[in-house]
C-alpha cells in the first residue's frame, strides 16, 4: 500500500512541471560544466553546440526534449528520473573540474 510520501513522490516524479524545472536545471548546470571546463559528450547536443553555439545549442536540444516529452505522458517519470541523473552528473562534473583548477 502506497504511503502518502510515496504517493506524493510518485506525483512530483510524474509531473511535467518536474521535466519543465529539471529542463531549466540541466541547462543552467551544462553551461556551468561548459564554463568550468567541460565537453559536451551527447553527440547530438555537441553537433548542435557546434553549429549554434553552446547557449543556443544546448537550449535547441532541451526544446528539442520538451517537444518530444510532452507527447509521451505515461512515461515522463522515467524521463525525469534520467534527467534528475543527467543535473546530479552535470553538478558531479563541476564540482571536479573547479577542484581541479584549484
């Protein structure tokens, strides 16, 4: 039986207001790795960063991300999920790369 933490887990982890917010979260956290340093490593994103710059390129593929996400409903908590993975990894990467510098 879900428990009124769980279930209220299970909310936020279905919401696409989450994907909206972690959306933004990736961006802002890319272009932070960007700025300490960091390569982009999704071959795709990185052809886009080559071809707009790396503002416009990531912000091309997170709009390129809401278009697709807004389709598929039942499975946006499993696309937030892999988001909130890609913010902890992008955060993972900055806190390294300015421990580097130092």
């Amino acid at each position: 039986m879900a428990t009124p933490r769980s279930a209220g887990i299970a909310k936020i982890l279905r919401s696409r207001w989450t994907f909206l917010g972690l959306q933004i979260l990736d961006l802002l956290t890319t272009l932070a790795a960007f700025h300490a340093g960091a390569l982009e490593v999704n071959p795709l994103v990185a052809q886009l960063t080559l071809s707009f710059g790396r503002f416009h390129g990531v912000l091309i593929s997170k709009l390129i991300a809401v278009a697709i996400a807004m389709g598929v409903r039942r499975l946006v908590w499993v696309i937030n999920i892999f988001y909130t993975g890609v913010v902890c990894w992008n955060i993972i990467v900055i806190v390294l790369l300015v421990l580097k510098l130092k």
